[in-house]
C-alpha cells in the first residue's frame, strides 16, 4: 500500500505531504488544477519514464518520496533480496530527485540505486490506468498476459520445454551444416590421411634426421683425421712404445731399490687412459661407417616430411597430430549419419515434451477464456453495458516460448452489431468500463499493488457513473485504489477525498492537496454537480450521494 507521497519542488508543487488510506481514494478538482502533475511526481519516483521538465522554476533541485507499507511476502520483497536489501518494518522508501539539467538520482532505503530498480519494484507496487491504457486493453500483445493472470497459469514449464526444443533445432541444424561441410572436403581427407599414413612421421624426428644428415655429410673428412689418431695411438705406436717402455722399466725394478715404483704406477695409469681413448676413437670410426645410400634415404625422408609440413602449413612436429585431426574429421563424415539420427531423435522427443505441455497449456487458456467472458458478462450489468458482449478469442498461430496461442479480446456493444477488437469497436467511455470490469476480475491477481485510475470515467455521467464508482468500491475492497475524477458520482464512494487546487500568489502559481473532511466533500461535489455557484440544491444532492 501507498502509504505516503511527499513532493517538494515539482512544477507548481512548493511542498506537499499526502498520506494515503487503504481502500478508495479520490482526487478531486478543478481542470488544470495540478492532478496529472501528482501522477507525474508519483511516476519519477516510481522510474516510469515521462516529462523531462519537471523541477520547480528558480528550484536547485526537484525531489519526491513514496513510501510503501509491503509485507515480507509481497513480491517486490523478492526484488529487494535479490538486490541485496533488507525490509525492516515492513517499509520501503523510496526517493528520487532531478536538477533542473536533468540529471536524475534515485534512492531505496536511502541506498542509491538505478533507475532500473526503481521500475522493477513499481511493477509490482503500482498500476496505472487510464481512458487511453496501452498497458492493458489496447495493447493486443498483453492480451495473453491477462487471461494467464486470470488463470494463475505458470509458464516456467512451457518456457522450459520450448527452450529445450530452440537448443535439439541449434545442434541439429550445426551438425547437418559441419556434416555438409565434411563432406565437401571428403577426398582431401581421404587423400591427407593416406599420405601422412604412408610416411608416418614421428614427433621429433624431422630434427634427428636432420642431424644424422649433417653428421654423415661431413663424415669422410672426419674420419681421415679420427682414423689417423687411431693409428698413432695403436701398437704400432703410442701404445706398443708405451708398453715397450713399461716392460722395461718394470724389469729393472727390482735392481733400482725402488726407485722405478712411482713411474711405472704414472706409466700403468697412462697405458689405462690410453687404451679407453683407444676404444673411443674406434667406436666413433665405427660410428662414421656408412654405406652412402643411408644418406640419401635419410635426406629423402627428411625432404618428405618437411615438403608435407609446408603442404598443410604445419610444424614438422606437429603432423603426427595433425593427422589424428584429420582421421577425426573422416570419422565424423563416417559416422555424420548416425549422429543425425540421434540427434533427429532428440529433437523429436523434445517436440513431443513441448506439444504436451502446450496443448494441456491450451485447454486451460480456453477454460479460463470462458470463465472470463462470464465474469465479465456479469461485471458489465451493473455498468450499464448489460447488452455488450466481452469475448476472449483464444486461437493456433504456431509453437512459442508461452505456447501456440494467440489471445484477442473481442466485443460487441450494440444488439446485431459485429464483435471486433476492443480497441477498434469500444468508445472511449465503454472502454473504460471494460477496463474496471476486466481489473474486477483481476482482482484476487492485485494483492498488494496500488492501482491508480486516471479519469477512468471520463465519457460517463448519471447512472453509468454511479456504477462505475459502485465497482471501484468493490474493487477496492482487495486492493487499495486512487482515482482522479471529475464524476460527482465516482467521488462520492470514495472512502477518503483530497482536493487538488491551484492558487496564485505574488505571481507565483501553486498547487496544493488538501484532506476533505464530511463537511467539506459535501461542498467539493456539490461544486462537481453544479459548477462556481453552488445552490443548496446541489448541495442536497451531493449530501443524498454520500450516504447511499
């Protein structure tokens, strides 16, 4: 419930604090008094998008709080939590404030906030309505949003199950397009794999060819030199003097009282190293044993995979992996056929999923088209409209994320007249009634929201207006309601009156609102009933109004 709305410096508001009843709440005045300047004070703070030009002229700075008496179970709640604030005594404020330049700050809880967040919370705090809604009746596309409120329909499971089916089309159709692709590509493939096949290339092995090729290029300069070195350390040399002496001297030891000991040990050490070089070199010499073909197969290799590198624009090292990509890619065209099957399937189960829920999902829109069109029926009797008929059209127009319906409200106003679209047949004043008459069956739907009809009644008068004001009584007995009107009629029900005036002072314009009390409300609709002068006839009348 709106509990509170304080107004400073809004066009031709200086200061105002208006605090709301539950139940009926009527906005009475002259035209051009300053009404539709509170519903513009209330939009700003609520986010709703509207006039620029809002802040009082010579002002710094417009601003208006709303506050809101909501329960802990009451659906902005949920919004505060997700937004991580917390509700504490069951009050939420909010606060919003604009500079003349047109920069705007918003406020929760005095916590700032987006604009953003102040419209998700009014969704679900406040409900405008007036003779021209775009929001409910003329707005063909809410049409289905309405009759699913009536319902208390839950579309999580139809969303669910049309996504699923979005997602099984997504893959399919990705799958049939890499399949087609595949396919044109199909004998590079074959012809690619086959090639790295045949030649097998290793990781690696393109470097180690690479030296075994250099080493055995250079290899017979090289071993002329090794070979030499091995001669010079053979017996015939090196070693056979080396032992020569050894022998020697190991001869005369024992003649040269010890004296031999230390260089015949230098000596056995040397021959040692001498034979572990001998034995190195010789290995090296086998080593450098070819046969030249080794070469030109070692060069031809290295050629090849170097030359099939450069083909497919990879590293040497990598073919070995490119061809894995490769066999992976014929595997998919291979077993391509398979995979769409399954996933035809899939696609298919889905649907079946989907056409379940939308069908069951159908049958409750046309039971609660019915049961709408009969309260309808019976709503628009007391409003004068007992010969209109209100008809909700449920009709196929295709599978979708809320179903395969196509919802349209249709009436006919007159005796033999065709029914069409609501917005197309209905005057402005019987628009208005089936407005109140559709927002009377909503009514369990507006737990907790403030709804706010402007000029709901304009285009009635006499008896029309009379139960017109009737309905929004009963209305407002679920819900709290403010109403601007001009009716007499209509201002009489309500359960509490404010004034909207306009003064001027000092060349200053200002419009005030003040609370009526009984004696008061007498005077402002006889005022409504008989214009300036007030006679004592309207007087009696507006009395004769109030208490029936």
């Amino acid at each position: 419930m709106l509990r509170g709305l304080y107004i400073r410096n809004m066009l031709l508001i200086d200061r105002l604090d208006l605090e709301f009843q539950a139940g009926l709440n009527v906005l009475t005045g002259e035209t051009g008094a300053g009404k539709s300047i509170l519903l513009d004070s209330l939009g700003f703070v609520l986010g709703w998008r509207g006039r620029a030009d809002l802040v009082r002229k010579g002002a710094d700075q417009g601003e208006v709080t709303a506050v809101f008496d909501i329960a802990s179970d009451h659906p902005a709640a949920a919004i505060l939590a997700e937004h991580d604030f917390t509700l504490e005594d069951d009050e939420l404020i909010l606060r919003r404030t604009n500079t003349p330049d047109g920069r705007k700050t918003a406020f929760v809880n005095d916590r700032r906030v987006s604009g953003d967040v102040l419209r998700l919370l009014s969704e679900k705090l406040v409900e405008l309505h007036g003779q021209h809604d775009d929001r409910g009746l003329l707005d063909a596309k809410g049409h289905r949003g309405l009759l699913d409120a009536f319902a208390g329909l839950n579309l999580g499971p139809v969303r669910k199950a049309w996504s699923t089916v979005r997602g099984a089309q997504k893959t399919l159709d990705a799958a049939k397009t890499a399949l087609e692709e595949a396919k044109v590509d199909a004998d590079f493939l074959r012809h690619a794999v086959k090639e790295l096949d045949d030649l097998s290339p290793e990781a690696g092995e393109e470097a180690a060819l690479d030296a075994k090729r250099r080493l055995m290029q250079g290899a017979e300069k090289v071993r002329e030199d090794i070979a030499k070195a091995s001669h010079a350390l053979g017996t015939d040399a090196a070693e056979g003097a080396m032992m020569d002496a050894l022998r020697w001297l190991e001869e005369s030891a024992d003649s040269t009282e010890g004296r031999l000991e230390e260089p015949i040990a230098a000596l056995a050490r040397a021959a040692s190293e001498l034979a572990d070089a001998q034995r190195g070199v010789d290995d090296c010499l086998r080593a450098l044993d070819f046969n030249p073909l080794e070469l030109e197969a070692a060069e031809e290799r290295l050629f090849a995979i170097r030359d099939l590198a450069r083909k497919h624009s990879v590293l040497p090292d990598t073919l070995a992996e490119f061809a894995d990509e490769l066999r992976a890619r014929l595997n998919a065209i291979d077993t391509g056929a398979d995979q769409i099957a399954e996933l035809e399937a899939e696609l298919a189960a889905a649907k079946a999923v989907y056409n379940g829920i939308a069908d069951k999902l159908t049958v409750q829109r046309q039971k609660a088209a019915a049961k709408l069109d009969k309260a309808m029926a019976a709503e628009l009797k007391p409003l004068k409209m007992e010969r209109a008929v209100f008809t909700t059209d449920v009709t196929d127009v295709g599978a979708g994320a809320e179903g395969r319906d196509l919802v349209a409200f249709t009436v006919a106003t007159n005796p033999g007249a065709p029914s069409g679209p609501i917005e197309k047949i209905a005057s402005g004043g019987e628009l208005s009634r089936f407005l109140l008459a559709l927002k009377v069956c909503l009514t369990r739907q507006n737990e907790g929201v403030t709804l706010i009809f402007d000029e709901i009644d304009r285009g009635v008068g006499g008896a029309t207006a009379d139960a017109v004001g009737r309905r929004l009584a009963v209305l407002a007995e679920s819900a709290q309601i403010l109403v601007v009107t001009h009716s007499p009629q209509v201002a009489a029900q309500g359960a509490h009156q404010w004034q909207v005036s306009k003064a001027v002072s000092k060349g200053v314009t200002t419009s005030t609102v003040a609370k009526l009390d009984d004696g008061e409300r007498t005077t402002e609709i006889a005022r409504m009933l008989a214009g300036d002068v007030i006679t004592p006839e309207a007087e009696a009348a507006a009395q004769a109004l109030l208490q029936r």
